[in-house]
C-alpha cells in the first residue's frame, strides 16, 4: 500500500502495483509490473575556451570577447535521443550578480554549444535529458576576466 505524502521510487528499481477489490457479490484484483527509468550517466561536461588544444582546457577567457565551447561526451541511456539543455550561473562573487539566477538556452540534440559570458566566475551547466524526461545536472566552473584588462594588456 503507497502511503504518505512523500513517495519516493528509486531511479532502474523495478516495483509491482495490486489493486483489490471488493463487492458484496464478487471481488478482483489487478497488478502492475513498473521500472522506473534512469537518468543519462557516465558522461562528461567541460567548459573550454574554444580554439584551445583538444588535450587542454583553458576554463579562463575575456567576457564577451573570447568564446568557450560547453560540451557533453560519453552520455549513456537506453531512451534515445538523448536533449541537451546548456546555462550558466554567475557566481554570487560577482559583483554584478544581485541573485543567484540560472540563465538556460534552449534544448538541443547537438552535444556542443558555444556561448560567451559576462565577467566574473561562472558556473557552466548541462541537463541531459533522456527522451522519457530522466535527467542528470552537472557543472563546471569558468572564469571570463574583464575585457577592459585585455585592452590593458595590449591584445
């Protein structure tokens, strides 16, 4: 019996469902064999500055200016096509940043996404979504320096 206002069914666990019933005349009962689906696993998330050396990435560029490739690889799941949902967040360091907002692009099939950011630290991230709407987050952090202090530099 499913009880409580909290029920929580364990992502690749399988449950059975029996229903009873009951008249004065007769009676019946139903059962339901469920598995519960898994979320994508196994892959990989980086945030680089695009250009760099595929054996090397560099998480630290110029806002706005340089761009960095937010991509996913290794991703399994039975329920195919498997969306990519890309964002970021703006560390609360920032000083810019007032809250703690997630900014998302819309869900893609590409396994790449290349996206500039404002300065300050970033939290790139990715929602892998499986085609029955199992998910997995992930981030990783970037730096995107002041384009003013490239400038300065003489770049």
């Amino acid at each position: 019996m499913l009880d409580g206002p909290f029920i929580l069914l364990v992502p690749g666990s399988s449950y059975s469902i029996k229903v009873l019933g009951r008249s004065t005349n007769s009676s019946g009962v139903a059962s339901l064999q469920v598995q519960v689906n898994n979320p994508p696993v196994n892959g990989v998330f980086r945030a680089c500055q695009k250009g760099a050396a595929e054996r090397w990435c560099s998480s630290t560029g110029s806002a706005i200016i340089d761009t960095f490739r937010l991509s996913c690889n290794g991703w399994i799941d039975n329920e195919l096509p498997l969306t990519f949902e890309y964002g970021y967040n703006l560390a609360s360091s920032n000083i810019s940043a007032t809250s703690s907002q997630n900014y998302w692009w819309e869900p893609m099939l590409d396994f790449a996404r290349d996206a500039s950011f404002p300065s300050g630290t970033v939290n790139a991230m990715v929602q892998v979504v499986d085609s029955l709407g199992a998910a997995t987050r992930t981030t990783h952090d970037a730096k995107a320096h002041s384009a003013l202090k490239r400038c300065a530099r003489g770049l």
